[in-house]
RNA sequence: GGGUCCGUACCCGAGUGGACAAAGGGGGCUGGCUGUAAACCAGCUGCGUAAGCUACGGAGGUUCGAAUCCUCCCGGGCCCA
C-alpha cells in the first residue's frame, strides 16, 4: 500500500480546503479503507466536465484502495439544493428522479472504478424517507437560524425578498445526515458544497461518530467563462455529448480559460500541464494550438483514443472550410407536402421553429440549399427539385430533405 | 388573521385607459470579421403569405377602446398581530 505521506500529497493536490489535514493523516494512518462519500443530485441528465474534477478526485482515492460510496440524492433533490441559487428549484418527479439517476450512474462509470467492493451506491431516500418528525427536530436543533442564514445565497434571496422555503433551510441537515448514514471518513464536493459539508461532520459528531474529513475542489468555469460549469447555466460540457459537439465548445472557451482547463479536466499530471501552460505563456504554442490539443485530450478521453482527431477533422471541414459534415441528418417529408415555399419548408423540416422564422433566416441570408444561398421565402419547390437536396441554415445546421 | 405592495414575452425589467406585439438589458439566432462556435460590429428575436389572430398571473366586468380601471380567485414580498 502507498504510504501514508504519499496518500496524503496525491489526495491533497488540486483541492481548495482539506478540513482538516491532520485528520486526514490520521484516518490514513489507521490503515483501514476509507469511506469517501460523493452526493450527486439528480436534478438534470448529464455529467459535465465540472462535475468531473471531484470525480477524478474520487477516483484517486479508489485507486490507493479506498471505497467511493456515491450518493444519489434522490430524495433531496425533491426538496432543492439551495447552493448559489437565486429561486426555488422547482420540484422533480419520481420517474425524472430515476431517469436521471440511471443516466449519471452509466456515465460516471467512465471515470470511477466499478470493481465490486471499490463503489457502492445508494440512494438517500432509503433513509431520509423514513425519518420522523422526533428525528427532524433532533437534527434540526444541531445548528442555528443565524448559521444557516450566514450563507449567501440566502442572504442574498432574503435581502431581495425572494421567497425561501423552510425546507431549503434544512437542506444541509439533510445531506448532512447523509454522511451518518453511511458512516463517510471523508466527504467530497466542489467549494460550493463546503458549508453543507461541514454540517455533515457537526451530526456525525452529535451521532458519536468521528467526523469526516472535508475536502472541496475548485469550480470550473462554464463556457462564458465566468460562471461555474452548471446544467442549469446551459454553459456546460457534457461528457456524454457527441465528439463534434464537444470538440466545438472547448473551441470556444476563452483563452485564458486554457490553463485551468488543462489544469481541472484532462486528468493529467501537474508537471505536465505545467509544461503545456508554459508553452503558450512563451509563445512556442499557438493559443489556436493549445486549443486544440485540449479538445483532442478530452474528445479521446470520453469517445476513445483517435476520436479527438477525428472530431478536429470535422470541425476543419465544417468551419474552416465551410463544407457540409459527413454525416447529415436525414428529414423525410411526404410528398403530399409539395409544392412548399422554402420557408415553410425551413420549419418542416426542423430548421426553424415556425415559417415566420424560416423566413426570416432566408430573408438574411442564412439558409442554402447545396451550398447555393436561397433569398426569396415564397419560391415553391417541387418534390422532385428538392429530394435528396442538402439544405442549410447557418453554419452549423443541416438536413438531407428526402420526399417519401 | 389584519394592512400594504407586487405578478409583463426565454430571463430581468419599463409601461398605469388609445400612438403597445409592448422601451431597455441579458440570452438566443443570422450576417460580417477572425486562429476559434472567442472578442468585436450590424440585424433579427409571438403566430399567420396576408387581412388578421393570440398575448402582460387566472376568471369575469366597466369602456367605442384595457397590460393599464373595478370585482373575485391564485401566487409572492414586506409590516402588524
């Protein structure tokens, strides 16, 4: 087994708060295989790449022999995270709940170790379900109104007079009791996640137990570059998105973005992303450059070695040189259709939302039909004029029209 | 429970009887430019070919005419209890 100094180096590196330090020697040091806790919330379908820095982290810990217990918040997350949120979020349904749930569990396997004994995975509502009221109360007199307050994004909601929900106040106990549950050595999260963390160790502590070590990793930004990668945010990189889709958004990252991209999700090594940042900050790498090497890392790492590449291909061929991808999308319309206008044929076949707008895309100059830019909405086509025919709005959408 | 203020398009937000499909911003989209799906600049952003239709929390009402006035209902903030 790696010794415990080493343990302590590789688990400590890249992480924001280790609460505490000492303690997490301590808990090394008694040789046993630790229980490190991970909550996911399964309020949204998609992994992203945010969401991986703490599973690599978890990941780090398996591979010293430790035991990820992941958590599926099925049960609070009909009650909310309040974390950094300015409303409510609206409840999920039960069937959502499990879908979602079933989606994050396939796709975190790609990062975690699935061996038998190295992850367990359970859900919360296999306890907080059962709780009582005497039970809530009892956790509940664990912390006080002014704590919970502390936070800012209550504050801030409160300030504002948004309403608060009372059981978004006890959203902390909830996860906290979480970790008594399943009795965690260590839990992680991102630096949002530290004050519900934190309770965590307070109940463990009530419960008898010896808390659990908190260790928070850096929040990676989302695609605008300033705000955290979320769902919600709409700014993010799912890990199960098609190469192509992935490939472009990394492309359109802000430069100065890079280090940290390379730096919190490509898995590699500090010296080496050292290496690569000091690269670009020399001028030796060009920033188009170093782009694109940080997209073809992460292409390969989700879709397998050579599909970066592929992926780089394509977009050369769609942006760079304009052209049409290899594989487009096929819209079959019957022919009792036809004759069409181009506009109302724009919203047939998916590229716009209503005729209004697919005339309005052909009015500015946005549509072509292969390659030839169209401009008067009302033309009508026939079905054999446009069968098999490429048509395309923008750059970045297209069908193959096929009348059946 | 009482009082008071509020609810506007994807989001924020202006509008308080006609000139309102509704200012402004954000987001999104299209175009230009570019190493880039970045930045920047310009345009567009309810539906309908059109006449017109639908839309300012919901339901009624007043009026030639309502997002704007009245009644009730739903949702929220604050103050008092």
């Amino acid at each position: 087994m790696t010794s415990v100094e080493d343990q302590l180096k590789i688990l400590t590196a890249g992480t924001v708060d280790v609460i505490s330090e000492v303690d997490l020697k301590k808990k090394l040091s008694a040789g046993k295989p630790l229980r490190v806790k991970l909550g996911i919330d399964p309020t949204a379908s998609d992994i992203h790449l945010g969401f991986t820095v703490v599973l690599r982290k978890l990941r780090q810990f398996q591979d010293l022999g430790h035991t990820a217990v992941l958590i599926i918040g099925d049960f609070t997350a009909q009650v909310g995270d309040p974390t950094g949120r300015s409303v409510t979020r609206p409840p999920l349904t039960q069937e959502q709940v499990d879908a979602h749930a079933a989606t994050y569990v396939e796709q975190v396997q790609s990062i975690l170790d699935f061996t038998p004994g190295r992850i367990e995975i359970v859900r919360n509502s296999e306890w907080l379900s059962k709780i009582d009221m005497g039970g809530v109360l009892r956790l509940m007199s664990q912390t006080t109104l002014a704590r919970i307050l502390e936070r800012d994004d209550f504050t801030k909601r409160y300030q504002e007079g948004s309403p608060i929900s009372l059981s978004e106040l006890v959203y902390p106990l909830m996860q906290g009791w979480d970790s008594v549950q399943v009795r965690a050595d260590v839990e992680l999260g991102g630096t949002d996640q530290l004050f519900n963390n934190l309770m965590g160790r307070q109940l463990q502590g009530a419960e008898g137990q010896a808390p659990q070590v908190v260790i928070t990793t850096p929040l990676l930004e989302g695609l605008d570059g300033v705000k955290k990668m979320s769902k919600s945010l709409g700014n993010y990189i799912g890990i199960a998105e098609a190469p192509g889709e992935q490939f472009g958004k990394l492309m359109s990252i802000p430069d100065a973005l890079m280090p940290r991209y390379f730096a919190l999700t490509t898995g590699w090594l500090p010296e080496r992303v050292a290496a690569v940042v000091a690269s670009i900050e020399s001028g030796e790498l060009a920033p188009v450059a170093a782009k694109r090497l940080l997209a073809r890392t992460i292409v390969d790492l989700y879709h397998g070695e050579g599909a970066g590449k592929s992926a780089e291909d394509e977009f050369d061929r769609i942006f760079k040189d304009g052209s049409a991808p290899t594989d487009v999308e096929e819209f079959v319309i019957t022919s009792g259709e036809f004759p069409i206008t181009l506009a109302r044929l724009l919203a047939t076949a998916g590229l716009a939302t209503s005729n209004k707008e697919g005339r309005r895309k052909i009015e500015q100059g946005g549509v072509r039909i292969e390659g030839e830019k169209v401009t008067d909405p009302d033309v009508e086509v026939t079905a054999e004029e446009i069968n098999g025919k490429l048509l395309q709005l923008g750059k970045r959408a297209w069908a193959r029209i096929i009348v059946s």
